[in-house]
C-alpha cells in the first residue's frame, strides 16, 4: 500500500515539474498565434520525452551511468566537450529565465520591484538548496506546480472548439506562414523535449541507486509524468486558442498567461495561476542549476550528487553555487525573461541529437545492460526520434533567424 | 512572442527586419503588437471593471504593457524609416503613446472599477476593436 | 583473461577509489610498445591537462579553465573494469581527487556544508 | 610517449598499400594486473565496433602485425582474406 502511496507522491511531483517556462511560452503562444492547428506537435514532444527518459532510468539503474557519462564514452572526447559546452550555455540560459520567472511570478503577486525580487529568488533557491533534503524540495515544488491543473479547468471552461481540436490533433501543413509554423514546431518539441530534463532525470536515478527492481518505477514515471504534463501542454494552448487568438493578442508576459485563467475563473483562478506558475519555474530552476552540475562534474569524472552533504561533493557544490550567482548577473541585466526562454529554448534544441545518441547507444550495449538493453519497440522509437530531433536540431536556428525569432 | 525586439537580442543575433530602417513589413509588424498591447490592456482593465482580478495584478501588468507601448512611442518617433511612410510611422508612435498613456491610468488606479471600464472602452477603441 | 576494445570500456570512463570515491575519469591511456615488440595498456593518464592531445584548442581553452592537473596511475593499480574504472587504492594514496579535497576546505567553512 | 588517443583516428595501411579505414580502437586483453594490446579495431566495420553497435567483430589486425608507425598512418603487414 504504502509502495502505491509513494509511487503516486512521485508521479504527481514530475506532473508539477514537467512544466517550465519554456512550456508555457511556447503552449500559449502557439494557441494565440495558430489557435488548434499545433497541437498535434504536443503528443509527438511527449512521446519523445518519454521513450528517452524512460532510456535513461534503465541505462541509469542497469548500468549506473548518467547521461553525461554516455556522451563522453561514446561521441568521443572532442564532441562531448562541444556538447557540454552548448549544454552549459543552454542550461544557463534556461536557468536565467525560470529565474526571471520566479522574479516576475513573486512580482505578479506581492508588488514588490523586480530587480529585489531577483535577488531575493535566488537567495531563497540556494537556501532552500542548501538546507532542504531533495525529497523535499521535489514535492514542494511538484505539488505547487499542480496549481497549474487551474488552466485545464479555464480552457474547458472558455469551451474549446472541440471538433477543430480534435482536428488539430492530426498532423498537417497550414495554408500560410508556414515558416512561422515551423518555428513553432521546432520550439514546441524543442520546449517538450528540453535536455535538462534527461540530464536531471538519469542523474537523479542513479544517485537514487535504482536497480533492476525499479524499473517498473521507471516506466510509469515516464508515461505518466510526461503524460499528465502534456495534458498541462494541451490546456495551455487551448487557452491560447480560445482567449488570445481571437482578440489578436500575443503573449510576450507571464503575466499575460496568468490571464489566461483569470479571465474564465476569476481572482481565485488568477491566484492559483501564479502560485503554479511560481513552483513550476521555481523546481525547473532548480533542476536546471543541478543539471549544469551535474554535466560539468560528470565530464570531469568529479564527485557529484545532490544527497550528498555539500561537502562530500565540493566541486559539484561550487558549480552550482557559482551557476546560481550567473544565473543572477543575467537576469539582473534587465533581459526579458520570456524572449530568453525563446532562446533558450531554440538553443537547446541543437544540444539534443549529441545528448540522445550516447544514450541509445550505451541503451543497446549488451556488456552493460544485457537483458534490459532496449526491445524493438524502444529502438525503432529511438531511431524515428534521433531523425526527428537531427532535423529539428538543423532546422532550429535557420528558422529563428528567419522568421526573425517567430515574428514573420 | 513576436513584436519585442529588445536592443540586446537584435545585437546577439544579426538577423531580423526591425533593426534598421522602418519599412513597410516593420510598420505593419509594430501596429499588430501595438493591437496585441492594447487589447491585453482591454482584458486586464475589463478584470479591474468586473472586480475579477487583484490588485496588486492589474498594477504590475498593467505596467509592464505601459513599458511596451511607449518603447513602441519612443522608437517609432525617433527611428529613420523608409521613404514615404514618415508620416505613418509618426503618426503610429502617437498612437502607441496614447495607448501608454491610458495604461498609465490604469495602472495608477487598479483598484477603481469604473477607471476600469473607462480604460477598457478606450484601449479597445484604440485597438480598433477586439474580438 | 577478458577481451576489451580499450578506447570503448577504458577510455573517458569514470574512476573510482577502493572506496567507491568517483576521482577523476580516464582522459588518456599511455600505450607502451611499438611494433614487433608486446604492447600494453602501461598507465591511465587522469586529469585536464591531458585534454589538449584530445582536442586540440577547444581542448586547450578548456584545460585553462579547468587546471593544469596530470596524473598518472599505473595499470597494477586497476582492480577491474566495469561499468568504470575500479582502483586498488584510495584516490589520496594515488594523488587523485586533490581539485575535490581543496575545494572542500572552502565550502566547508559555510554553515551547514556537512547536513 | 604513445596514447592510445593519438593512435586513434590514424589511417592503417598494409605494406601493399592497401588502406584499412581509420583506426577507431584497440582490443585489449585484461589480465589480473596488466592490459595487453592485441590488435587494432578499424575500419567501418571497426567504427561500428567501436560504437557499440555491432558485437566484436573477428576483423582485428592482429597487433603483431603492426610493422611501423609513421606520421599520421599505421603500416601493418598485408592481411590475408
């Protein structure tokens, strides 16, 4: 019984934390700008990120490897170090933003001038790192973030065109921009598909010391964490489609997402907003300075590790600690939180294929997984997905640079 | 997403149709995210009328558009443009300054439903209409 | 006796003290021998300032951001090789980990290091 | 000195002057306190290989063959197939 409890308690913690501020930018903005016709894009992101993560945690319980060990046995020394390069950009990047967001979600509720609110995010996330187990912060931020069902409630409530919904489920082609159509694709998987997340995952599983046993875990981790939160995806856009699309308005803030469910449900559904938005890009904070972390210390052959004392892991440690400080200085420039994540989001795109590779290959390596090395099933999705993401990954920037970052 | 073009980003990224000159594309760009600004402002000020929303939100948000749309003021009045359309880019950097104006009010009285509906009709005027 | 393709199971693999401390991974292995005579796997050369052989400038570049350190651990001093690279010894004995044990005497002095 | 990293990437060559592909990695054989190399995984078939992709193949150049190291190829003696 309890198992079942706690199997729940995780499942309903990655649902708050599959959410960041790159899904709710790019969910939103694609509902504003081409209503239903992107939604299709959600279920193949999700599925993406599940046949992956799910690699991940049986390459991380079977053989105790993180992903960014895999990168640098199997691309070779000079690609990984270019991988963890663009990896530490992106990460920093995104850091940066959900940090923005942390800023401006506190901002949204208190009043209070941004730029202290900055600092004092960041001073808030490195105590609550410091000083909190890891179990804990993952349910505080996974449970607050489940104040974003509140968007599912607003999009039913606005009631949705559900045939053309239904109709936008299915892959196709726009009569025009379909330039600015691309871009969207390429952020949405890219937003739905975001390495940190793998990084974070697969590390966090072998620090867990997953076996074999946990394999079970595993999967229904994946399925149904990166399910529900697609579901989350899909609200999102539909309150796009249904609030912003018809009045022309494109959402440049996330304050402007916050009205999203304002709008339908009120002040109560104005408030549950923020606060959800406020936990899920405070956690992916968090995970992305941990990723960085662990990257960095992975490919140095460090010791690294969250449930670690602080102090059993310096080098890990004094990478996050200096990544949160970055992490400030970036903000503090004045840079718009929502146009970093545009970036950010893009950026992390081309970091995807070096990322997923390693992790196939090492999946399929019989001297390390032997009878948990991938099924067909695994592999066939695997492959399709490494094209799909080689495509996105060359695509990605070309397409920002003209459509003029989604402009057109 | 479209519309923001922070001075930074266009630096970082030597790509984009609204660094330079205004030209036509730039102009029609620019009133779209100017419609897009003053509609938002619409729906938070319809929220301050129907007392559906906080105050501390219609006061920050409300802001934040303000500082959207008199950037718009600020760059449509001084920016070089393409021959011919001087005139309409003035005349849309007055435009975008009134729309910064009536969110000024409205930021300055969040909590007063009837500046709410006031700023509601105004920016929808504005906007030329919003749904 | 077990065959192994070295640069696949050895190389850029992670270390680890006989205390299962992670110290470093394989960033080169010195191959002492030439042809006609026996070759072998005769030390793991540990640290970023063997990167520049790897990589170039890129290597070069990240060597100056990560420190000059080289060590150099005999072969006798493997146990087995896993899913790493197992040791006889603790990383200190070795001279391994040394960038981990100074960085530890600063974070140390921040309240709460051990929790 | 020799690293196993600069002799990867090197072209191996039979004295005939038939080109093998590039070398991408050593077989080795683990003993209780030594690590033996015994021959040379190269070619495309030896990228694979390498990869993980394909099991061990039977295609290794034996390392006694190996005649000399030179510059940026490896000469190995002609291999019989």
């Amino acid at each position: 019984m309890s198992k079942v409890f706690g199997l729940a308690l995780g499942i309903l913690a990655a649902v708050g934390g599959f959410v960041d501020i790159g899904d709710l930018v790019f969910n939103v903005s694609a509902g504003a700008m081409f209503g239903y016709e992107l939604l299709w894009v959600i279920p193949i992101g999700v599925v993406g990120i599940i046949v992956f993560s799910e690699m991940c945690g049986r390459v991380a319980a079977v053989s105790k490897k993180a992903v960014f060990d895999a990168v640098r046995e199997r691309v070779g020394f000079k690609a990984a170090l270019g991988t963890l390069i663009a990896s530490e950009v992106v990460n920093l990047m995104t850091f940066a933003a959900e940090l923005g967001g942390v800023a401006i979600a506190l901002q949204l509720l208190s009043g209070l001038p941004y730029r202290w609110l900055i600092v004092l995010a960041a001073l808030g996330l490195g105590v609550v790192i410091w000083v909190t187990s890891f179990d804990w912060i993952e349910r505080i931020f996974g449970y607050g973030g489940l104040c974003l069902l509140v968007f599912a409630v607003a999009a039913v409530k606005m009631s949705p065109d559900w045939g053309e919904a239904g109709a936008g489920l299915v892959p196709h082609v726009p009569q025009s921009n379909a330039m600015v159509y691309a871009y969207f694709v390429v952020g949405l998987l890219g937003a739905a598909m975001t390495p940190y997340e793998v990084y974070f995952y697969s590390s966090g599983a072998v620090e867990e010391e997953w076996t074999p046993k946990d394999l079970g875990l595993n999967r229904a981790n994946a399925i149904i964490g990166y399910g529900l939160g697609g579901f989350f995806s899909i609200a999102l856009m539909l309150t796009g489609a249904t609030l912003f699309l018809g009045r022309g308005i494109e959402p440049e803030h996330l304050g402007t997402i916050a009205l999203g469910a304002e709008v339908p449900l009120g002040e109560i559904g104005l408030v549950l907003a923020i606060v959800g938005i406020l936990f899920a890009v405070g956690g992916a904070s968090i995970d992305t300075v941990f990723s960085g972390a662990y990257n960095l210390a992975q490919f140095c052959g460090w010791e690294w590790g969250r449930y670690r004392t602080n102090a059993r892991a310096p080098r890990f440690t004094l990478t996050w600690i200096v990544l949160l400080a970055l992490g400030i200085l970036i903000v503090l420039t004045g840079v718009d939180a929502v146009v970093l994540t545009e970036y950010a989001v893009i950026f992390s795109v081309v970091a995807l294929p070096l990322t997923y590779l390693p992790i196939l290959l090492v999946a399929n390596d019989d001297a390390y997984m032997g009878r948990y090395r991938n099924g067909r099933l695994a592999n066939v999705l695997g492959f399709v997905y490494l094209v799909v993401i080689l495509v996105v990954a060359l695509s990605a920037i070309p397409l920002m640079i003209l459509t003029n970052v989604g402009q057109g | 997403m479209a519309g923001r073009t922070v001075p930074l980003v266009a630096l970082l990224i030597l790509a984009g149709c609204n660094g330079g000159t205004v030209d036509r594309h730039a102009l029609e760009n620019d009133r779209k995210t100017l419609d897009s600004i003053a509609c938002e402002g619409a729906l938070v000020a319809d929220g301050v009328a129907h007392d559906r929303t906080t105050v501390v939100f219609a006061r920050v948000h409300s802001d934040e558009l303000r500082i959207d749309a008199s950037n718009f003021a600020d760059a449509l009045a001084s920016r070089a443009t393409e021959p011919g359309i001087e005139r309409e880019v003035r005349r849309t950097a007055r435009h975008a300054a009134r729309i910064a104006g009536v969110l000024k009010r409205l930021h300055e009285h969040p909590a007063n439903r009837v500046v709410g509906a006031v700023t509601e009709r105004s920016l929808e005027q504005l906007a030329g209409g919003c749904s | 006796m077990t065959e192994i393709d070295i640069a696949l199971k050895v190389l850029d693999h992670q270390i680890l003290d006989c205390e299962g401390r992670r110290c470093g991974n394989v960033d080169d292995v010195e191959i002492e021998g030439g042809p006609g005579e026996h070759a072998r796997g005769s030390t793991i050369l540990v640290g970023a300032g063997w990167w520049p052989q790897r990589a170039g400038w890129i290597g070069r570049v990240a060597r100056w951001l990560a420190g000059n350190e080289r060590v150099r651990v005999p072969w006798e001093e493997v146990a087995d090789v896993e899913a790493g690279v197992i040791l006889r010894k603790t990383a200190g004995e070795l001279g391994l980990g040394r960038g981990d044990d100074r960085v530890r005497a600063w974070i140390e002095k921040i309240p709460g290091a051990h929790r | 000195m020799r690293t196993l990293s600069s002799l990867q990437g090197r072209k191996v060559v039979t004295e005939s002057g038939e080109s093998l592909g590039s070398l991408y990695d050593l077989r080795g054989e683990l003993g209780a306190r030594t690590l033996r190399v015994t021959g040379l995984v190269a070619g495309t078939r030896g990228f694979l290989e390498h990869l993980g992709i394909t099991r061990r193949s039977a295609t290794v150049i034996p390392w006694d063959d190996v005649v000399r190291i030179e510059g940026k190829r490896i000469v190995v003696r002609d291999q019989k197939s």
